[in-house]
C-alpha cells in the first residue's frame, strides 16, 4: 500500500527562527507539527544570524530530517521603510514561484506583514491560508511607537490587517478580547477563530528547587522599552527597599541597558540591588531558577488587549508567581482565578498592601505549584500545538 502523502504547508514568518522568539514561538511548533504535515519555512534572519554558516547549515540539517524545508532570506532593514519594501518583494517572488510550481496546500501567516506576501495573489490563485494575527500589530505601533492614524504606514497595515481577516480560512489571535474585537469590528463569525494565547515549552521551562538565597529576587523578563512602564516597577521596588534590603531586581533584557542605569541612579536603587543580564536560549531556566516572583507594568492602551506576552507561561513554568497590572482581561482572570500572582495598580497608596502580600505567596510551596499547573494545563506547548492541528485538518 503506498504511504499517504502529507499535506504541505507554508509556514511564513518575519521573525528570524536563529532569534530566541522564533526559536520559541515558531519552531517549537513547526517541529511537533512535521510529525503530520510537510512544511516549508520562509523566515527573515538577521545579518548577524546569518554570518555564523555553520550553525545556519546545522540547523539546516536538523530541519530536513524532521521533513521541514528552510528558506532563509536576510532581514534588511536599511533606509527604514525601504528595507521593508524589499524584504517583502523578496518574499513575494518565493511564495509566487511556490504558487506556480509546489504543492503547497494551504499558508499559515504569523503576522500581517507576512501576510503583504500573499495579499497580490489573493485574485489570481486559489489560496488557503491561516492568519495567525498575533494581536493589533498597526495598533501595537501607533501605542508603542507613535505612529499617527493618519499615516500612510498606519492606513497601509490596518488595511491588510482588514484584508487578511476577511480573506482568511480562519483566524488565530491571543486573547478572548481580541476575538470579541474582531466579531465586533469586522462582522467575522465566531466559528472562524480559535483563541490560542502564547504558550510554553513546558518540558525546557521547568520548575526546580530554588537555591537557598538570602535576597528575595524580582525578575523583569525581556523588554523594557515601549510595552512596558519601567518608572513604574523600580518606583515601587525603590519603596520596597525602604522596608528590606535583602531584595534584588534582575533585568534579563537584550536592550540597552544606559537607560536603565540611570533609572536605577534617579531611584536610588544600589548596585548591590539590581542586574541586567543579556542570556542566551539555553542560560535562561537555569538563571531563572533562582527568581522568587516576576514583574512587569504594561501600558495600558487599545492594542495590549490583544496582547500575551511570552514572559507570562514562561514565569509560571518555572513556579514563578507573577506580580503586574491589569493591562488586559485574560491575565487578570488568568492570574486571580488560579492564585498564581498578584494584580496590583502601582499605587503608591498599596504599596506596603503590596509587599505584604508578596511576602505571603514567595514562600508558599503551594502556590509554585499552582504556578507550574497552570503552564502544563492552559498554556503548554503540546496544548497549542494540538489546537493548531485541528485547524490544519479542518482545512
């Protein structure tokens, strides 16, 4: 009997899959999901990523035995929205080549800008795709970065945003939020969306046993820019500070850490008090081991409603508590209704209110096991993986 055939998808993603965030929100996935499918990446790497040709080739290699072919084009990002134009250019003459002469069954877009690759064919071929929105990523840029509504950027990507909803075969966006948003605005049925929040790899991100450390150690996780209220965090660490000064504050952060320096200088916070570390993929779980609770204040605005930072399974992973805004409904519910953190204002009124509690739940082996119970059963790589399957199949 002749071997059935799989089902070949294009996987299209404009974060590079050598960086940490496409390493764990794209080829985590893919990886799992070759075991049924036939896929093709088309990532933008960055020069940097692409200099290093032996790690590139290996990863090659890995790919291939897993039935997962690899098209990596260089991400460039030079005389600003130039670099875009031909980045997407570059990817439309791959999908269009792929159109003409391969297989391919169906696309799964991460992201309205992948989705500028396929827009131009939507009349001319018969095309299945997935549009994996990822959240309000024009409106991500008009609250973040200050891109005017009236702009031609800002016009351009809710337009294809718009497009992309429409066209689609379904749609996979972050929160609950979201998906009433996109009922609401675009008249989209409910049918057509699956809310799958930004989930972890639960069998890399473990819990273990916290090295016994005379300081209790807050964590801020990833970016520090734009997303995030920063004054905010150390305003109210610098109040905790007051109380003890047997707490430290560690930024595992990539970002540039002048900035944050001075910060840590206008709140008098020591340098006995505080680390920035820049880690590698796999230094992450090993120095997160010894992180009694996570910390964060996001912005409140129209876009962080569809927003899941990766920060929050990975924290819960690890039994690590979380304390932090709330900035959208699904982590507020997610975080009160499982007793894995606390949801506070910043107030400098609560602050006390606020230490007091944390000093309750970092010492209480129940609540890290709640922690690590809600990443295995809500938020667990496999639970995502399986979800995205039963939309692949339907299509």
């Amino acid at each position: 009997m002749l071997k059935k055939q799989k089902k070949i998808v294009k996987f299209i993603t404009y974060d590079g899959i050598i960086e940490p965030i496409g390493k764990s929100q794209v080829l985590s996935y893919v990886k799992k999901l070759s075991h049924f499918y036939s896929i093709k990446i088309l990532s933008y790497e960055k020069h940097n990523d692409l200099k290093d040709k032996i790690k590139v080739k290996n990863l090659q290699k890995e790919l291939l035995k897993l039935n997962i072919s690899w098209k990596a084009l260089r991400y460039n990002n030079y005389f600003n929205f130039g670099g875009t134009i031909h980045n997407i250019l570059r990817g439309m003459i791959d999908n269009l080549i792929d159109l003409i002469f391969k297989n391919i069954i169906f696309f799964h877009i991460r992201g309205p800008l992948p989705g500028l690759l396929i827009i131009p064919f939507l009349n001319f071929f018969k095309i299945k795709f997935i549009f994996d929105m990822r959240g309000f990523w024009a409106d991500e840029k008009h609250d973040r970065l200050g891109w005017e509504k009236k702009s031609f950027k800002y016009r351009l990507f809710k337009g294809v945003e718009k497009k992309l909803l429409n066209s689609s075969n379904y749609i996979i966006c972050l929160t609950k939020d979201a998906k009433e948003i996109i009922i609401k605005d675009f008249k989209i049925s409910s049918k057509k969306i699956m809310v799958l929040p930004t989930c972890v790899d639960t069998d890399y991100f473990i819990r273990k046993n916290k090295d016994e450390n005379k300081f209790i150690q807050f964590c801020h996780f990833g970016s520090t820019e734009s997303a995030y209220n920063i004054e905010k965090t150390l305003k109210l660490f610098s109040f905790f500070l007051k109380i003890e000064k047997k707490i430290k504050i560690i930024f595992f952060t990539k970002q540039e850490t002048n900035k944050l320096k001075k910060l840590f200088i206008e709140y008098n916070i020591p340098n006995d008090n505080y680390e920035i570390s820049s880690l590698n993929r796999n230094e992450i779980v090993k120095n997160l081991n010894d992180v009694d609770i996570g910390i964060f204040y996001c912005n409140k605005n129209f876009s962080i409603k569809g927003s899941y930072p990766t920060k929050i399974g990975e924290f819960l992973a690890c039994g690590i508590p979380i304390l932090c805004n709330d900035f959208n409904n699904e982590i507020t519910e997610l975080i009160n209704k499982n007793k894995v953190g606390l949801i506070s204002s910043f107030s400098e009124n609560n602050y006390l209110q606020i230490y007091q509690n944390i000093l309750e739940i970092v010492n209480k082996d129940d609540v890290k096991k709640n922690c690590r119970k809600v990443a295995e059963t809500e938020l667990s790589l496999n639970i995502g993986v399986q979800k995205i399957k039963k939309i692949y199949d339907m299509i």
